[in-house]
C-alpha cells in the first residue's frame, strides 16, 4: 500500500484532509467529519466558524487539503486567506440538533460516495 493510501471496508483511497464548519461545530460539519472518518476513512476535523480565533483557523487551514463549509452563507464569515480550499456543502441551516440526525446524516453520506468516486479530488 502507497504512503496516503488507505485500504477501508474494500475501499481503496488516498486519503484528504478535510476541515468541515459551521456555525458552532457540533452539529452539521461534526456529521460530516464523522461521514468521512468513519465510512470513508478520510481525516476530517469539524470547526464552529463562530468561535474559531484566527491563529485556529490558519492552524487549521493549513493542514486541510478542503475546507468544506456546511453552508453557503458562511463564504462571508470566514477568512479570505484560504477561499481556495473552500468547497460548499449547503444542507441549509442547523434544524438537525444533533449530528446523526437521519436527513443530515444522509446528505453528508450522498455528497461523499460521489466524493469517493473521484478519488476525493473536489
């Protein structure tokens, strides 16, 4: 197996970094983060934009290959250095409560099978 690859459930992947964010970080990017760890064996790490300093998000930003914001609303909350790496998953707002909420859940894990198909590339 190639450094970056990574064998799950008969999956063959290389692996991404992605930091997922919302508004406080513990419901919608924590589904998503959750999605890709733990389904597709990606590393992800859930960020709340609201509470994240900016020395976070540059920590952050720079570790992730993706920062993928879990609506689109939020381009305008966060810092312009790292719009490269932004990518919109908008599953609208937080009506959810809880990160395994079935519609949320569902969503997250459609957008990553088609992910996976291209090899996570966005």
């Amino acid at each position: 197996m190639n450094e970056g690859t990574r064998i799950f459930p008969g999956l063959v992947s290389p692996f991404r970094r992605f930091l997922t964010v919302c508004e406080g970080g513990n419901c919608r990017s924590v589904a998503l983060a959750r999605v890709l760890k733990i389904s597709f064996g990606q590393p992800a790490i859930s960020l709340g934009w609201r509470y994240a300093s900016l020395e976070m998000w540059r920590m952050l930003g720079a570790w992730a290959e993706y920062i993928v914001l879990m609506e689109e609303s939020f381009l305008s909350k966060v810092p312009d250095e790292f719009s490269s790496k932004y990518r919109v998953l908008d599953v609208g707002p937080d009506i959810y409560g809880i990160p395994t909420h079935a519609v949320l859940y569902g969503m997250c894990f459609e957008a990553a099978i088609d992910w996976s198909k291209r090899d996570f590339l966005l």
